[in-house]
C-alpha cells in the first residue's frame, strides 16, 4: 500500500516536473525573459536542470540539459517501478 503511494507520488511529481520543463524550454524560444510566468518556471526547474548542466554542458550553443533531465527522471521512475516490483 505504501509503496503504491510512493510510486504515484513519484510518478505525478515526474509527470509535472517534465511538463514544466517542456513549457519552459517552449517558451525560451518566444517569450520575453522578463515573463513572470516564464521566471517561475525556471526557479522551479532549474534546481534540477543545473547539476546536469555541470555535468553535460551546452555545445554549440544547444542546450541538451532539459533533455537529459527529461530522461533521467523517466528512467528514475522505470528503476523504482523495477525495484517496488510492480508491472507496467
């Protein structure tokens, strides 16, 4: 029981944080960065984006980190879905 709520948190905590991350790197490309809405997507995702950053870092002017990120957090879930044992 514990266990099934863990995954769910996990799994909806993973779900939003990606969605964030899409919107965010969206609107990179077309908002000012001046935009509240934009500035609070980056304090949130951010945290995250940043020690990828340190390990992955931009070439050529692209930005793979949110990638990274992206699927680092999927694989994170497959992993606890693994070691729960539960099917998918």
């Amino acid at each position: 029981m514990i266990t099934d709520t863990l995954l769910l948190f996990a799994e909806l905590f993973v779900m939003i944080f990606n969605f964030m991350l899409i919107v965010r790197v969206v609107m990179s490309y077309f908002v000012d960065p001046a935009n509240r809405l934009y500035g609070w997507l980056v304090s949130l995702t951010e945290p995250l984006l940043a020690p990828v950053r340190k390990v992955i870092p931009a070439t050529a002017g692209i930005d793979l980190a949110p990638l990274a990120t992206f699927f680092l957090l999927q694989g994170l879930i497959y992993l606890l879905r693994y070691l729960l044992g539960v099917q998918s």
